[in-house]
C-alpha cells in the first residue's frame, strides 16, 4: 500500500485507541509537575491577588493561556490526517491581539520611561524559566503526536512547541512581577518563540514516519 492511500485509509476510518483526546490526558500531569517546579524554587509574586486587579496584569496570563490553548487544537488536529487548512489563525489573532497591546503600551508609556519598561528586573529570570517550565508539556504533546498520524512533522512540532510555552508562560506568569506589555509581551513572546522553533527542529525529526 502506498503511503497517500495509508493516509487516506487512516482518515476515513481511524481506530478508536488512536483518539488524541484520550492521550491529552497526560498533558495534566505534565502541567502540574511545571507548576509545582515553579511554585517550589521561585513561588507566585507577594502581590498576586491584588494584581488580577490590573488588566495590564491579567493580560499576561490571557494572552499566553489562549495562545496555549490555541497551539494545542492544532496539535489535536496535527496528530490525525486530516483537512489542516486554518488551524493557526486563532493564534495568529493572538499575536496580533499582543502586538496591538504593545504598541499601545509604547505610545502609553513616556519616552523616558519605554526602556525600563521594556527591559525591567527579571529579563533573565523569563527568558530562562519559560523554556524549563514547558519542557514536560511539550513532552507530553510529543507523546501524543508519536502516537498519532502525523503527516506535517514540522508543523506538528512547531504547535506542540506553542503551545507548551505559551502554557508555561501563563505558569510562570504566576511568579512574574512585570505587568507592563513592553515586557511581557517582548520577553514572553521571544521564550515562547525559541521554544516553539526547537520544537518545530525536533518534530521535523522525530515525527516523521
């Protein structure tokens, strides 16, 4: 049997046990591990109830939770052959969403004060946490995929890399100080990207058949 009529064969009639939504069970565990690897070495921020109070603040955790959720309905769909068409608009929408934000922040913010919005204290802290945090998401999403039919391997890897760091970016949102979007926007979006593109290297790999 040729490989297109394998493929066809598997997307008229997939096995039950082959079911992404059964395996997305093993992505809970791997978020809890993150999130308790946070909470054990740096700990949520003194003020974190008080900040849900700011919506510059809550927009960390929407926009990286939605981007996460985003990548990982691509990633369902990635791991059977199926039709594929427009499945990152939503996080396209997501980064434009950011993008906006940000420019309002950089119109918002005085010219004086744009630098140390931007850089902040804990640059390194996010740029170094984020891609620790989503390695066992992203593993968790690998699992799933080497159990699937994954006909796009690049692509497969690069939503499984979204969406494990933008997951792990709304974790470690927890921890994060910085509530102007010149930051989280600029750092957590450039953690989340490297992720996403070593993801993307290893499932052009790992996922192919």
């Amino acid at each position: 049997m040729k490989t297109d009529d394998l493929i066809r064969a598997l997307a008229a009639d997939p096995p039950a046990e082959a079911s992404p939504m059964r395996r997305l069970f093993w992505l809970a565990p791997a978020l809890l591990a993150s999130f308790t690897l946070l909470m054990a070495t740096l700990g949520p921020r003194p003020d974190l109830m008080a900040s849900l109070g700011d919506p510059l603040s809550v927009m960390r955790f929407a926009l990286t939770f939605l981007l996460g959720l985003s990548a990982l309905r691509a990633v369902l769909t990635l791991a059977r052959p199926e039709q594929q068409r427009g499945l990152f608009w939503p996080m396209l929408v997501v980064g434009a969403s950011a993008t906006g934000l940000w420019l309002w922040a950089w119109a918002a913010t005085p010219a004086e004060g744009r630098q140390m919005a931007m850089v902040g204290k804990t640059m390194v802290y996010c740029l170094t946490t984020i891609p620790v945090l989503s390695v066992l998401p992203v593993a968790a999403l690998f699992a799933l995929l080497r159990r699937g039919a994954v006909t796009a391997p690049l692509r497969a890897g690069l939503a499984a890399g979204l969406a494990g760091g933008g997951l792990a970016a709304a974790i470690y949102a927890i921890h994060c100080t910085e509530d102007s979007p010149l930051f989280y926007v600029t750092w957590y979006g450039l953690a989340i990207l490297a992720v996403t593109l070593l993801s993307g290297l290893i499932g052009q790999r790992l996922l192919r058949w």
